[in-house]
C-alpha cells in the first residue's frame, strides 16, 4: 500500500491557499479545481472529479471515478461519489456568479458542461494563487525530493557512465536511463504546468544532437524518435568515439521532482577550448547557487548574472543561434517547470523551502551543448543542492 499524504499537510495546504486567495481576491466565494496537480496537492489522490473550495475554507472532493480509490488514498476530510455535475450542483449552496478556476488547465468544453449545472456567468483564473502556495515546500515535501534527488544523482553520475558503449542510438541509451531510474525508484512519469509540453526520459543527445531545435522552451535540443513523437532520442543516431552525450532529465518521487543535466566525453576528451565554456557555465551555477537565500529577488539574480558576462561568452549562451531561453533557472515541486523563475519580471521574494533548479548552459558548434543543472533549496546559507555537486562533465573511456 502507499502512504498517504499526511491529513496534517492537506489541511495546511489549504489553510495558505485560502489566506492567498483572501490577500490576491478578496471577496472571492468558490473555487473549482479540475487538474490532476492541484488535486493531488490539496487532496492526495488523482481522480477525476472536481475539488470544490468556499471562501469560509468548507471543501469537498466531489469524484466521479475512482470513488473508492480515493477513499483508500486520501486523508482528505470531505470526499463525495459524484455520478454527473449535476449531483455536485444539487448539494452545494448558490454559487457567486463568478467562480475561479484553473484558466491554464480546464478546457472550454469541461468548463461548459460544469457551467450548464453551476450557473455562473463569469471564469476567473486562481492558477498563480496555487502556483505561489505550491513553491513552498514543507519539510514533507522535502523529504520526498531529497529522496529524487538522490536517486537522480546515483543514476546520472554513477550508472550513466557504465551503460555507455559505442553503436549504441540515443533511443537506446534513452530506455537504458529510464528502466535503471526507475528500478532505483523513479515514480515512471515527468509532469509539466506548461500547456502541450511533453516529454518521455528528458533530452538526449549524442554531439550537437543537444542544439537540435525544438518548440520546449529551454537552452537544450533533441532530435526525438520522429516528427509524430519529438521525445526521447534518435534511434539512427548512433554513439561514436568522440561524441559529447547530453542529458538532461527529471527524477520523481511520490509526485515530486527534481531536474538535472550532465554531460558524458565518450572516449576522448573534447576540445578544451569547450571544456573551458563548461567549467564557466559550473562558476555561474555555484554562484547563483551561494544567492539563493530567503529575501533574494530572482530577477536581481538574473541581472546580476548576466551583467557579469563578457558579450563574446553570451553568444550561444542559453541555448543555441536565436534560439535562446530568457532565464537561468525555474521553481521544481510537483511539475518541473513552477515558480519562481529565475528571469527578468519574477520580483516576488524568494522564501525559505522553495526549490529552483538552476541551469547555465552554452551551445558549442560541433561539440553540442556544455553546461549543468543542479536542484537547489532555498535557504539562509544559500541553495542546498538535492542533486549532487558533481562539476558535470565525465570521462568515459
């Protein structure tokens, strides 16, 4: 049996949430959650259904499949069998004629037919409410990504380096990483907050397969398996002597997770001129590492980053040509892409117990893309890395 989410940590959960709601939207009556993040956050289970929020802090579960598995999961106080939305409507009071919602979540069609039996006349968006209260981690969640961390770090530093052999695709090497992390414990499943954003072990490239264009908003590229499915790795694509192998993936466990890259010199170190790029990308890292402290704005960070950099380093820095990612880092927890970001616009304050990958990257023409990422808590003595201090770049001979 898994365990379930503490009754303790939902009911804080919803405490924080309701009080941000109170702060950002006062008078708000009623909110309507549908997406399987936020359910489990506030509920600990994933069913489908509606979670159902009053503004004097009275909630319920209403679920329509599976009832009963949200029973033995959840230690959620008030869940309800729910047939249809009609069922819901019955039982719960006159709703305002405006309700939130999560805006980048529900589509169209569910919120109509929700609307048909619930009346309201206007949708508004509660999503960066539940983003805010979602990127501070309490010392449970901590625990469960110190446990993803660790297993991202034995898998990406120690098992890596051993299933690399020469002929070998980048499909290949995809399906090795995945079936060894999860043996190690990885829950099996990467979740993204952005709208379409999929991805199967994260992205893999042997040489400049890593600067491949993609529509992944992010300073890595991969080729994928086709057009069809832009994920995993090439399966013509073929590891030779020589070849820079890139990852860069998430681990997760019990829904939370971490994110990581590393690079991999297969059988010949590379040009040290790019060995050099990769060792600036690791001084950024630890720095921006040593700012991550409780009171620390992220868009301070990123300025401060970038004014430090020579104009000739910030060609390709981030990415590749024109394609380049406008941050240096982003919130991890229950999706791998939260807030804050580390980027120009984020001036909210960072809080103790927030979690931020961090991930300065450089593409290489001929070589792929250098750089590492490492999983960081916010705390008082800067980010405490989840994930290893590995300097991220490997010889495998």
């Amino acid at each position: 049996m898994h365990r379930q989410v503490p009754a303790r940590e939902l009911h804080d959960r919803m405490d924080r949430f309701c009080d941000r709601m109170d702060t950002e939207n006062p008078g708000w009556e009623i909110v309507a959650l549908f997406g399987k993040v936020n359910l489990y956050y506030f509920t600990g289970t994933i069913q489908d259904g509606v979670l159902l929020i009053r503004d004097n802090r009275d909630a319920v579960f209403w679920v329509r499949r599976s009832y009963e598995r949200a029973i033995k999961e959840s230690a959620f106080p008030d869940i309800r069998k729910m047939p249809s939305y009609r069922d819901a409507a019955r039982e719960t009071a006159t709703v305002a004629d405006h309700i939130y919602m999560e805006t980048e979540v529900v589509p169209l069609a569910l919120m109509e037919r929700f609307r048909k039996h619930f009346l309201f006349t206007q949708v508004l968006p509660m999503d960066l409410q539940a983003a805010r209260v979602r990127a501070v981690k309490s010392m449970y969640e901590l625990a469960l990504l110190e446990k993803a961390g660790n297993i991202h770090r034995i898998v990406l530093e120690e098992d890596i380096p051993t299933m690399l052999s020469e002929g070998m695709s980048e499909a290949e090497f995809g399906t090795y990483v995945y079936s060894k992390m999860v043996e190690r414990g990885h829950q099996g499943i990467v979740r993204f907050g952005s709208f379409n954003t999929e991805i199967e072990v994260g992205q893999i490239g042997f040489g400049e397969s890593s600067l491949h264009p993609t529509s992944f908003d992010g300073p890595g590229g991969c080729y994928g398996v086709c057009p069809g499915a832009p994920v995993l790795g090439s399966r013509s694509r073929r590891l030779n002597q020589g070849d820079m192998v890139f990852i860069d993936n998430a681990c997760g466990v019990e829904g939370y997770q971490t994110d990581k890259t590393m690079n991999y010199m297969f059988r010949r170190r590379i040009p040290g001129e790019a060995i050099e790029m990769h060792r600036q990308c690791v001084a950024i890292l630890k720095e921006m590492a040593s700012l991550l402290k409780p009171g620390a704005v992220p868009s301070d960070i990123y300025n401060t980053i970038m004014g430090e950099l020579d104009p000739g380093f910030l060609q390709n820095f981030m990415g590749f040509g024109d394609r380049r990612a406008n941050f240096l880092g982003h919130g991890v927890g229950l999706v791998v892409d939260e807030i804050p970001v580390i980027a120009r616009g984020f001036d909210e304050p960072l809080q103790e117990g927030m979690v931020i990958a961090l991930e300065p990257k450089k593409g290489i023409p001929g070589i792929g893309l250098v750089g590492i990422e490492n999983t960081y808590v916010v705390t008082y003595s800067g980010g405490k890395s989840l994930t290893g201090n590995n300097p991220g770049l490997i010889e495998v001979f």
